[in-house]
C-alpha cells in the first residue's frame, strides 16, 4: 500500500511538470548498503608539472605556493606533485650546469625541443614539501645519463615518492625518439620499460622507486596489464606504481556531462586497474591528465563546465581505485587547462578544490550513483567508518541564456542527524561558460581566490539545511554542485 501511495505521488508531480528528486541513501558506516568503496590517499588529487616549465612555475609564479599549501591547509597534506611530460623525453641531465634548465624557444609560448637540466634542478624538487614524481628520459636511449639524473635525485628529493623513466611512449616512433628507431609496439615497449626497470632500479639500489607505464593511448592495448604478463621476479620488486594519462576532449557540454565521465573512466581504467590490484596488490595512478590534450582548449578547458568536469572526473577516479591524479599543467602563460598562472586563476581551481574538500581527512570514499545520468552523488567516510560529507552535483549544461533549471537531491539515512541540520557549501557561477580569466565570478562557499596569488577571498558561507525523518532535500541548479557536510 504504502509503496503504491508513493508512486501515485511521483506520478503526479511528474504530471505537474515538478522534477522528481534524486534519492540517495547514505550508509551509516563504510562497507555497507551495497555501494561500491575504494581507499583514500591521504591527498588524492596532485599537480602535474611539464618538465622545462617546472623550476619557472616554483620560481616565478607566485600563486604556485599558495594554491598548493590552501590545499594543505584543507587536509593536512601537501598535495602530491609529478614532474614530466613531453619535455622529460627531450631533457637530458649535465651535471656541470648550474642553471635548473636550459634552452632556447622562438617564443614564449613555445616548449623546447631540446634541453638539459642540471642537479639544481633536482634540489629545487627537493624543496617542496610534499611527495614528489621525477619523470626522466628513455626515448633518447642514452641510459647511462637517466641513471645520472636519477641519483641526483634520489640524493636531493627528500620527498621522493617516485621515478618515471618515460613519457607516453607509445609517441616515440612520432616523434623520432632514438630508443624506438626499430620495431615499437607495446609489446617492444614493455620489455623496454622492465630492461629499463631493473638497470636503474639496481643502479640506485632502491626497490618500490618506478612509476611505470605512463601511456596515453587507451587500455588494454597500451595498459598495465600487457606490461604485467612482460615483467618478472627480478623486475616487479622496483615497481612502486603503475601510472597512466589522459585527456578525454570533447566540448564543454559533453565534458561536464556526469555520465560521459563515468563512462570514461569505468570504460579506460576499471578493467586495467583491477588487473593491477589483483595481479600486483600495488597502486594505480593518472600520472597526468587534464580536459583536453595538448595544453587545453581555449574555448573549453577554462570554462566553469571544464571545472565541474575536473570535480566530477577527479571524483570518479578516487572511486574506480585511482590511488592519485595529477592534473597537467604546461608552458606558462599558454595553459588553457592550468589551475592557476602568473596573472590570472582558471576555474578548474574552483572544481578540484571541492573535490578535495570532500575527501579530507577520509579514509574511504564511494558514488551514491551509478553513472547512468546527469545527477551524481559521492559520499566519504572518517578512520571510523562514519560518514563525514557528501557531494551533489547536477551536470545539466546551462549556457546561461533561458532559465536554469534545477535538480532536488534528497539524502536519506540521516537518522542520527533528526531535528538538526546540515550545512553545505554552494560551487556556482552564472553558467557552464563562466571565466575566472574573462572576469566572471566563480564562488565556492561564497569565497574565491585572487589572480595573481591564489589567496583566499570573500566570507566563508554555509547554507543550513533541516534534516527531518532522517531526510534532508537540497536543490542543485543546472551546472552547480554542492558539498554536505554531515
Ligand atoms: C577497490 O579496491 C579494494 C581493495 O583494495 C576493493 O575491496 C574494492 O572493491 C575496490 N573498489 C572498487 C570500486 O573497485
Ligand atoms: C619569469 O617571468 C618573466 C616574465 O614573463 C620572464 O621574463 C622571465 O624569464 C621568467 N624567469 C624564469 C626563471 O622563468
Ligand atoms: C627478468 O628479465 C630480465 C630482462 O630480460 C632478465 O635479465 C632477468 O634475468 C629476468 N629474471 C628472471 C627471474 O627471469
Ligand atoms: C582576474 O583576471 C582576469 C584576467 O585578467 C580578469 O578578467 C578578472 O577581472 C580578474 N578578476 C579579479 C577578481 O580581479
């Protein structure tokens, strides 16, 4: 009876035009309700530095260290950075420079076709406070110099979490790098990466030190588990991670389209990194990533919607079991996609940080939706198990002409919370097209970070929501999200 009640209810507030509200039901304690769960980094989501542009963002970007450390002061911890990237293929290592890098471009915009770097370099690496990936070389085949380079940094980076010896190198044929003048396929590739594995492993005299993999192109073709069934007894030990990129493209509305990005990365990642699990027991990570490839596009990677995209993707990740993501950020001051530069923030600062608002200090983290539609739910969970926060975001695209719609979440299983309330933080901007960098306003709990040195500003506001019945009802505009805090 009761059940049939409740429909006929539905059924007429569909007829009324009124948008039945999206029903999550949030578990008192992790493991349970039969939603999936996966393990938290203590700082999930991490930066990704091209690899010649690294030493001018820590010198001479002064917004570098504060967009960092205001994540550290939402979690505890630094997050984690990856240096690499193209460039880390086109570098090679002379210990008798005293520059961090040196090359010439024809201009600004330009990222070098050669260069060298110098043990400076690596003592600047070692100056962050968080963990640290170090890309190096394989296309040029000269492996003498890559070991080189690597001690070097395993004596500075006291932070150390890792060596990549590679980039996306299923790009080599391309781009006439020496090491794959002959035959190069994955197969070729892999059995490169264990050679390459062992002798520099051996060389530092460290196991647990490479991030390995580091392709591009999709899974299972260029995917950790062909590289697997390729390593062996003596090679595994020197593993620490196995890494892979990614730039999923597309407009504005397709990328901030929930179940385009669920479908993403469920279809490139979930198959290869439960092979990773059960085959190795060891961490899989996008080593780096961001919307679109190739610095970004300027019509679509600074967008509002490109920072919903960045939460959303982030998000799902953390749920597929992607240990960390390193979002890439390139050549200074032609960066579409860049979180922040040397005069303006991008949005897609606004979206990662509520991502990482939600996963602080959590343990475990799991989707309250199944990526079928626009409306997602995340919930995470404390040491204890219990529930700390959850995050509601609704995908509809809103161009910001016509009247923006709007989306009810109804959480239920709030019964320890009767006759309280909840407070929540707003992400919001006038449409899915809003630019930080074209002087639009793109707010997180009321507040945003000023260009130039990514310091906080505004008041910081809550909204209070009553929870009642153990339920409490939230409305998320087209192209919003919301944080609960429970
Ligand atoms: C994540 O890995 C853990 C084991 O570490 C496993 O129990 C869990 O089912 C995995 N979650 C997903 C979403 O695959
Ligand atoms: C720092 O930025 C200025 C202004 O763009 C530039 O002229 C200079 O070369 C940069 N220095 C380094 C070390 O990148
Ligand atoms: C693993 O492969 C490497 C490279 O081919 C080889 O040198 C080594 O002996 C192999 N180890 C084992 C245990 O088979
Ligand atoms: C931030 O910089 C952009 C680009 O220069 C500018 O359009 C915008 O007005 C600035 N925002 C603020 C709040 O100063």
């Amino acid at each position: 009876m009761a059940r049939i009640s409740q429909f006929a209810v539905l059924c007429a507030a569909i007829a009324q035009g009124v948008d039945a509200a999206v029903t999550f039901a949030v578990p008192s304690k992790t493991g349970t309700g039969g939603l999936s769960y996966a393990p938290l980094d203590s700082a999930p989501v991490g930066i990704s530095f091209e690899f010649f542009a690294f030493p001018s963002y820590f010198t001479n970007v002064t917004a570098t260290n504060q967009c960092l450390s205001n994540w550290k002061d939402l979690t505890g911890v630094w997050p984690p950075i990856r240096i690499g990237g193209t460039t880390q293929d086109r570098a090679s290592f002379d210990a008798s420079t005293s520059a961090y890098v040196v090359y010439s471009v024809a201009s600004p915009a330009d990222a070098p076709m050669t260069l060298t770097f110098g043990p400076k370099f690596m003592t600047l690496a070692g100056t962050y406070p968080g963990r640290v990936v170090v890309g190096l070389n394989r296309g040029k085949n000269n492996i003498a110099n890559t070991i080189a380079a690597a001690k070097v940094a395993v004596s500075e980076v006291k932070n150390l979490l890792a060596i990549e010896l590679g980039n996306e190198p299923e790009y080599y044929p391309k781009d006439g790098q020496p090491i794959a003048s002959g035959t190069w396929n994955p197969s070729v590739d892999a059995t490169s990466q264990v050679n390459w594995n062992i002798q520099v492993g051996k060389a530092l005299g460290k196991t647990n030190i490479i991030q390995t993999g580091n392709w591009n192109q999709p899974p299972p073709e260029w995917g950790a588990a062909q590289l697997i069934a390729k390593e062996n007894a003596t090679s595994k030990p020197y593993v620490r991670h196995y890494a892979h990129h990614n730039y999923p493209g597309g407009d504005i509305q397709k990328l901030q389209t929930h179940s385009q990005t669920a479908s993403n990365v469920r279809s490139m990642f979930a198959a290869d990194v439960a092979a990773v699990k059960q085959q190795t027991g060891k961490e899989y990570v996008l080593g780096e990533t961001n919307s679109v490839a190739g610095g970004g596009a300027a019509g679509v990677s600074p967008t509002f919607g490109a920072a919903l995209w960045t939460m959303d993707y982030v998000l799902r990740a953390a749920t597929t079991n992607i240990s960390r993501t390193y979002f890439h950020h390139g050549t200074v001051g032609n960066c579409q996609y860049c979180f922040w530069g040397r005069y303006s923030m991008g949005a897609p600062y606004y979206g990662a940080t509520a991502a990482v608002a939600l996963m602080a200090g959590a343990r475990t983290i799991a989707a309250l939706d199944t990526g079928a539609n626009n409306y997602a739910g995340y919930a995470t969970f404390d040491g204890e198990g219990k529930p700390m926060r959850v995050l509601l975001y609704n995908s509809d695209y809103y161009t910001g002409s016509g009247s923006r719609g709007s989306q009810g979440f109804t959480l239920t299983g709030l019964g320890g919370l009767n006759g309280g309330s909840v407070k929540a933080k707003r992400l919001t901007a006038k449409s899915s097209l809003a630019r930080v960098d074209r002087g639009d306003d793109i707010s997180f709990g009321g507040q945003y970070w000023t260009n130039g040195t990514c310091v906080v500003g505004g008041k910081e506001m809550f909204e209070t929501v009553n929870v009642e019945n153990g339920q409490a009802t939230f409305d998320v505009k087209a192209a919003e999200a919301l944080l609960v805090y429970l």
